[in-house]
C-alpha cells in the first residue's frame, strides 16, 4: 500500500482530530470524512431519542474515540456501527457472518425487476413464485427480494399472492443474524408483514446435498412446495482462490482479519473432480439447479475469468441460455455478444454475475425483452 | 422575550384580510392542499428513469467479496445537458440515489422554467422569509434597546445567528418544515404589532 502524503495527514489534522486515525484505512479524505460523520451520527442518535438536554460531552467523545480506533485497526464499520443498509432494509451485521456487499445489492434489485416482469408477461396467470438463497449469510438477498417483489406499502402491492423464499446457510451464526434481520426489518415497516410467513432461514450443507442422488436434491428443496415450480436459485457463495486470499493477493486485509473465511473461500476438500477450489460452488448449485429443474440460476462471481469459468461449466452440463451481467448492470449475453453496452469484456468494469436461463418460455420472454431494451 | 412566546391572546387581532402567515404555520404540520392559492409551491420534479446513467462510483477494479468497500456514492448522469449529480450523503446507495436523482430533477427544472421553478420559488419564499425577519428583529431589538439598553448587544448576537441558520435550509422537506415552523413561533405574535405600528 502507498505511504499516506504527509500534506493529506496534516490537512487532515486541521479539519478533525479524528481524521488522520481513520485515513490509515479509509485512504482518501473523502471517504474518511464520510465515514467520521456516519460514526458520529450513531454515537449521538440515542441522545436524540432522549430528551432534548446540554450535550454531554465526556462519554460521548469517548465512544466516538474508540470507534475511530477500531476502525484505523482495519475493523469494517459495519461490524462497528453494527448495520449495513441494503436497499431499503437496514441489515444487521456481526463478526462470524459477511457483510453485504454494495454490489451484490445492485444486481438483487435488477434480479427483483426481473422476475415481476417475467411473472407478468410470460405467464399472466402466475401468483406463485419460488425462491430459493443458497449460502444467504445475514440474509440480505432474501430479504431485499421480498422487499422488491412484496412491499411493505399496501398501494404498491405486488401481485404475488404466494410469494415462498428459503435462505440456507451451514453457518449457525448466520442463521441466527438471518432470523434477526427479518424481526428487525418488520419492526422497522421495511417489510411486509407476510414476510415471516414468507421467508424461512434453514440449515443446509451445499456441498454435500449436491453430492446426493437427485431424488434427495428434488426432496429437499420441493420438500413442502411439489406443487410449484422452482422459479429462482440465488446465490452468493464463497469464490475467492486460496491464491486471492493469501497475503499479497487481491483480498484486502481488512477483510483477511475480519470476516468469516468460511464465507469466502471454498473449503479445500474438492468434491468435484476437475473444478478449480474457487468455483466448487458453482458446479454444486448447476448441478442443484439442474436436478431441480430451476427456471432461472443467478450466481455472484469474482471476476471476469470465474465468470468465464461458470459458463462455461453450465454450457457443458445443460441446454441453456447464459448471461453475464456486469457491476453496472449491463448484459453480455452467451455468445459474448454485448447487450446493452457498446463494450464487451475489454472495459474496465468486472463481471459480477452469470445468470443461467433453463425455461424455455422464460429465455424466449428473455431474448425478446433484451431486443426490446436494445 | 415572553410577551414574544405568547401567541395566543394576539390571535384575535389578526385581521381576516392577512392571515396568511397564519395558514402558513397551519399547513405546515398537515397537508400541502391547504396552503393559500399564490403561496403554493410548484409539484416535485421528477424525471423519467431511462434519461439518466447511474453509477456508483468506486466501480472498477476488484470487487464483491474481496474488498469492502464503504464508499455508497452515487452518480447520475444527465443524458440529454450531460448535467452530473453526485450524492453521497448516506450509507445508504439507495437513499443516495433518491437524493441525487431529486437534485438533477430540481436542476433540470431550473433550467427549464427558471422563477418558475419549484427550487427557486423556495428559494424566493426563504429569503423573502428572511428579510421580513430581519426587519422584524431590527425593529424589536431598537424597541427593546430604547426600553432597556443593556440587554441589547448580547441578545441581538443570539438572533442573528438564529437566523443565520435558519436561512441555510431548503433541500430536505423535513428540515425546511422544522425550520419554518421555529419561525413563525417568533415571528407569529409579531405580526400583529407590526400592523398596529404601519
């Protein structure tokens, strides 16, 4: 990492005392600056809730100080201010569970846009939608989704009558802090009340469910919905190569030291003969997919190769029309061919995202509306 | 600065030609409709959501799990004026989006209708706010020089930084309406004065 310009330390210095601490990790005022302010408002909201008296300078200087400590140490803010606001919801975070990411936020709400309108132009009937969150974590994808496709606000009402999500997780602190988001988000109106109904946290080892024969794969998840169709298998799992996660690599320390492993790097026990570490998820949740004959497969990945790596691996297993989104958003369909974009993979932007279409009527819905886009 | 705090015997000496700072206070803790016709401000601009690019910025290079980033900025780029608006005033992208996309509307509004608009009829309305209030607190603070010299330096220090900080809003419709509502608490039992000195 380059050294910090004395001049930035300085100019710091004579805008906050705080200011240079939290530059060690922030790098730029800007960001620290950002950062002082959000710490600061959390230290005085319950003072606001109280009544309206002298502020107390003492303790209140004091939590602020050691915020800023922690954080200079590398600690994320969102462990430290113990949220993280995801669309409209606001998601609880603890050490032992990722924090969600801006960008897997970005592609969950285009994913939501996505399967209203397919729900609605491919198959007018439909009131039923199925999803499932494999490796859900703090539950966010889960729960944002809901949000999306049932507001809490009654006049936008969304037309799913059965709208069914299952967030799985082999963590139990994340299966806890999942549960915790729900009640926290239904108390704060920023989902609808069915949502508890709606959504269920469960345990479940990914890796070794793909393992087993189909019809236990088609038990699982069909378990108390035969009836429905699998609409959307989402999910963000560990993707990160032992190579990226090294020392050196492009894995930050901040998140080196202070989130779960388990929730980035696959574990090195290769089940699947011929997959990199880095995507053995990925040949979990297409085989998953598959067996379970998921309409619509939508994967979070690191970086362009993986994605790549994903599609093709999904090409030689199935039929099926597969998309690359990037981080803004934009479609690089199958054959390479960019969508929306004047650019393919050649600018600067990652891929974030392989989407892989099984329907037939939804890729036909699909293809027409990427024309429709265009 | 007690006679000033109680409002509510002057009430009757309002007369039913001018209440309109009356009805002012009034609406502001209810709804928009009740406001007196010429002192209605324009709707909220919006725009359509395909005129505009988005970007969160700090976009490029690794991302997702590898790093966390905490930077929520959001950039809106005018397709049509290339007008760019930047808001990263919350954790929140979301919220910062809406922030942002209210800014170029407001921009882009201004442009288009000019006084017309609804940012500068807020404006206009704030600062026409805040001379009636500055010759209000001359006028008060001569009065109660007159009566009493020595309160008078510190006491006029005080206003005037009210003032100041009041005159600073617009942007957030909450904060506009706490603000405005602070106001007329002192600017309320004034009036009537004033009337009786014209």
């Amino acid at each position: 990492m380059p050294r910090l310009p004395p001049v930035l330390i300085s100019q710091a210095a004579r805008l906050d005392r705080h200011l240079p601490l939290l530059l060690r990790e922030c790098r730029d005022l800007n960001s620290a600056r950002n950062e002082l302010r959000w710490m600061q408002e959390a230290v005085d909201e319950p003072q606001r809730e109280g009544s309206i008296g002298t502020r107390s300078a003492g303790p209140h200087d004091h939590a602020l100080a050691s915020f800023v400590k922690r954080r200079a140490r590398g600690e994320p803010i969102q462990y430290i201010l113990g949220t993280q606001p995801f669309g409209e919801l606001d998601i609880k975070c603890r050490p032992g569970v990722l924090i969600p990411r801006p960008e897997t936020e970005v592609y969950t709400t285009e994913l939501a846009r996505i399967i209203q309108k397919v729900q609605v132009e491919a198959e007018a009937t439909s009131k039923h939608c199925y999803i499932v969150d494999f490796c859900t974590g703090t539950g966010c994808i889960a729960l944002l989704l809901h949000s999306l496709l049932k507001p809490p606000t009654p006049q936008q009402h969304g037309k799913f009558r059965q709208l069914r999500i299952r967030g799985f997780d082999i963590s139990q602190h994340a299966l806890r802090l999942s549960a915790e988001n729900t009640h926290h988000n239904l108390e704060l109106r920023a989902l609808h009340k069915d949502a508890v109904q709606d959504i269920c946290f469960e345990h479940l080892d990914l890796l070794a469910l793909a393992q087993q024969p189909k019809e236990k794969i088609i038990t699982t998840l069909y378990h108390k919905y035969e009836a429905q169709p699998l609409d959307l298998i989402v999910s963000n799992p560990p993707y990160i190569s032992p190579q990226q996660y090294k020392p050196g690599g492009s894995t930050t320390k901040s998140v080196r030291k202070f989130e779960p492993k388990l929730a980035l790097v696959p574990p090195d026990s290769l089940l699947f003969d011929g997959v990199d570490q880095a995507d053995q998820f990925y040949a979990a949740l297409i085989r998953i997919a598959v067996a379970s004959r998921a309409r619509l497969l939508v994967v979070e990945v690191g970086d362009t190769e993986q994605a790549l790596r994903v599609r093709d691996m999904c090409r030689a297993h199935q039929e099926a029309w597969i998309e690359i989104w990037k981080d803004d958003n934009t479609v690089v369909s199958d054959t390479g061919v960019p969508f929306d974009s004047r650019q393919g993979f050649e600018d600067r932007i990652d891929a974030r995202v392989v989407a892989m279409w099984f329907d037939p009527e939804w890729i036909k819905w699909r293809k027409q509306s990427l024309v429709r886009r265009n | 600065m007690r006679t000033l705090l109680s409002p509510l015997p002057n009430l009757g000496n309002i007369s039913p030609g001018v209440p309109g700072r009356l009805r002012l206070l009034r609406t502001l803790s209810t709804s928009i409709p009740n406001l007196k016709k010429n002192d209605q401000l324009p709707p909220r601009p919006n725009i359509p959501d395909d005129s505009f690019t988005k970007r969160f910025l700090k976009g490029s290079g690794p991302g997702g799990q590898k790093i966390n980033k905490t930077s929520s900025a959001v950039q809106l780029t005018h397709l049509q004026t290339g007008i760019v608006v930047k808001s990263q005033a919350t954790r929140s992208r979301t919220q910062n989006e809406h922030i942002a996309r209210r800014i170029l509307a407001e921009k882009l509004e201004l442009i288009e209708k000019g006084t017309e608009s609804r940012v500068a009829k807020k404006q206009e309305r704030a600062s026409r706010k805040k001379r009636s209030a500055e010759k209000k607190s001359r006028r008060k603070y001569r009065k109660l020089a007159d009566e009493n010299p020595g309160v008078r330096a510190g006491e006029e220090g005080r206003q005037d930084e009210d003032l100041e900080e009041e005159s600073e809003e617009d942007k957030d419709e909450e904060e506009l309406g706490a603000s405005e509502v602070v106001k007329m608490r002192i600017q309320l039992p004034l009036k009537p004065t004033d009337q009786v000195e014209r």
